[in-house]
C-alpha cells in the first residue's frame, strides 16, 4: 500500500512539471498541407491560451531536395511526410518543464508545438506534380496557418506581452527563414509585443571553407528552388536578382530586425555544409574550419550586439534535446569574467537581466562535453 503511495505521488509529481499538449487540426488552411497531402497540425498547451508570454517550436527532421529523394524518405510512412495526429503529448524535459529552476526562461510560457511534415526547412512553397513524385513542399504555407490560427484563437493576442519562436535542426533553419515573417504577422495585430527567435543548430557555420570544386550556396540554392522556398523577404528584396545569399544564414543573418539568438557548435554532427568531408577525415580541414567559425561568430556578435550566441565546442546535435548540454555545460561569457549555462543565458537574454553571449575557443574542447 505505501508503495503504491510512492508511485501515486511520484507520477503526480511528474504532472506537475510536465506541459500537456492537445492537438489542434490546421484544416481551415487549404495550403497547410504536409508532402503527402494531408492536413498539418499543431500541439499547444490547453490551459494557457490566455497566457501573455508564448512560445512555438518548429520541430527538425531533416530534408529532401530531390524528386526520388522524397520518395525515398517518404515511402516507408516517415512521420515527417504526414500529418501528425496523435491527440496530445506530455513533455517534461529542457524547454517544456514547468520546474522554474530547469527551465528559468520558459516554465511559465504557453507552448505550441508544430509537426515537421513538408521536409524542406519550413520554407517550402510548391504544390505536387509528377516533377515532385506527387509530394507537397508546403512549410512556409505551414508556418503562416499557424500564426493565423494563434492570431485567431489567442483571446488576449492584442495584449501579449512576448512570443518566442524557435526550432532544432531542419526547425533551426526554419526559424532563420521566418523569423521577420512571423514577426511581422504578430507586430500586425500587436505592435508592442517582444517578439524574439531562437534557432538551435541550424546552418550557423563558415561557408569560406569547403571542399575544392564544390559550392555551398550553388548546392543550397538549387535545394530551395526545388522546395521553391521563400527565406527572409528583405534579403531578397535588397539584393540583387537571382542571388545566392538569401539560402545561407551566414550571408543573410544580417537582413534579420527580430531579435535572434544562435545556439550551435564548433562542428555540429549532422549540420556543417554540404561542401565538407566526413568529419573523421582532413585534420587540417576541420581545425581551419573552427577558426573560420570563430571569426565569423565574432563578426555575428560585432554586427548584431543585441542578437544572442552561445557557441559551445562540442561535437553534437541540437541542444535542447540533450539534458547535459541545458543544464550542465557551461561556457565562457563573451568579453566578461565567468561562464553561463544554456538555460539561464536565454533567460537573461529574454529578460535582459544578465549577459547573453557565450562561446568556447576553437581547438579547444569544452571540458563539460562527454563527446
């Protein structure tokens, strides 16, 4: 009996850290449409649709850039090809917790998350054809039905009081391309409102070094003319006709006004660029590519001071899936004594309460990483 007690008591512990996601059907939106067709949709926190501080997740996933590609990926019923319907979703972790002391930034925000199911970095504006193998590339479509429908639903939108958009991986990306766009949505309907964007590992690396013969914008470019992709409207309006620069955030970050934090990594896994060897070979590459990367996370701090960074020296993926990495490894403040945590420099960062950049040195591993 006591025993069952304990248990009772733990998972009702649990609950209460936990954010409980229902889903919500993006229907009413006939261009939100996933690669195979079926309506997207989003989970958010039932209870706090009159919550003034939001936050909405782009989930990753990767990407597909070519016809047989997609079909490759999406034969086997990827989830990132359709729709998701499961009715709801407990999660605990990082971000999602409701602990103030895990999740300093985000324990008292209402949360959307939304389902990646258009695999081309929630940029996409192509409808299926035989050219497409019959699959939709719909993830700008995506991104602008679910501002409209929180702008629709969220009773108190004209008083919020901040929104955060961010994203992980093929989410990172998104985020990046949609930063302004989303925020110009909500500043339409609430023009005082602290609208900030947080991409984690997304394509914040150097694009100077590569592979010989091998183009990094040329490849990335001929990817977002598959998707027939739509980045940040400014750059495009700004640079000249058929420019290359508004696919890679290193050349267009600088077209972004919404406040923007970059969370990455020396050398990220699975995201360093499609004109690099494998990471297990040229010595010489990769330790020229961490000082490329470290001159350019300077320049991104020297050209956008009120932009955040935290830049650790860890070979990973995405950050806010791993505990360690929220909440255990530290890194070095920029231009300050000590060091800070990835949870408490977003805190800082969305309150304005303390330092908000942070980075290792290159060539030098962070003593805190178990990689």
């Amino acid at each position: 009996m006591v025993l069952l007690l304990l248990n009772l008591l733990l998972c009702f512990s649990t609950q209460l850290h936990a954010d409980h996601l229902v889903i919500r059907k993006l229907t009413d939106y006939p261009l939100a449409l996933c690669n195979d067709g079926s309506h997207a949709s989003y989970h958010y926190t039932e209870g706090d649709l009159a919550n003034p501080h939001m936050l909405i997740y782009l989930q990753g996933g990767g990407a597909c850039a070519t016809a047989d590609g997609c079909r490759n990926r999406c034969k086997d019923g990827d989830h990132h090809c359709t729709a998701d319907t499961n009715p709801a979703y407990d999660k605990e972790y990082t971000m999602w917790s409701q602990d103030p002391k895990e999740n300093p930034a985000f324990h008292n925000f209402g949360k959307v998350y939304v389902h990646y199911c258009s695999s081309d970095v929630w940029c996409g504006t192509r409808s299926a054809s035989d050219d497409t193998n019959g699959y939709y590339f719909h993830g700008k479509h995506i991104v602008e039905a679910v501002v409209k429908d929180i702008i629709k639903h969220k009773p108190n939108i004209e008083s919020m009081k901040q929104m955060v958009l961010i994203g992980t991986s093929a989410g990172a990306f998104g985020v990046n391309l949609n930063c302004d766009f989303v925020a110009d949505k909500f500043h339409a309907v609430n023009p005082g409102l602290d609208v900030r964007c947080i991409a984690d590992a997304g394509d914040f690396f150097p694009t100077t070094v590569h592979t010989e013969g091998c183009d990094p914008y040329e490849l990335t470019e001929m990817t977002h003319q598959f998707w027939q992709g739509v980045g940040d409207q400014s750059c495009i309006d700004e640079t000249p006709e058929g420019s290359k620069e508004c696919s890679m955030f290193s050349s267009y970050y600088n077209f972004i006004e919404t406040p923007l934090m970059t969370v990455a990594h020396y050398i990220d896994t699975t995201v360093h660029g499609p004109c690099t060897p494998a990471l297990d070979e040229d010595q010489d590459f990769w330790d020229n590519w961490q000082k490329e990367a470290y001159s350019m996370a300077i320049t991104f701090i020297e050209e956008k001071p009120m932009n955040g960074l935290f830049f650790s020296n860890c070979p990973f993926h995405v950050s806010l899936s791993q505990e360690f990495a929220w909440s255990d490894m530290d890194v070095p403040l920029v231009d300050e004594e000590g060091s800070v945590l990835y949870k408490d420099i977003i805190s800082n960062w969305l309150t304005g309460q303390g330092p908000y950049q942070a980075m290792d040195m290159p060539l030098q591993k962070n003593p805190k990483c178990p990689y």
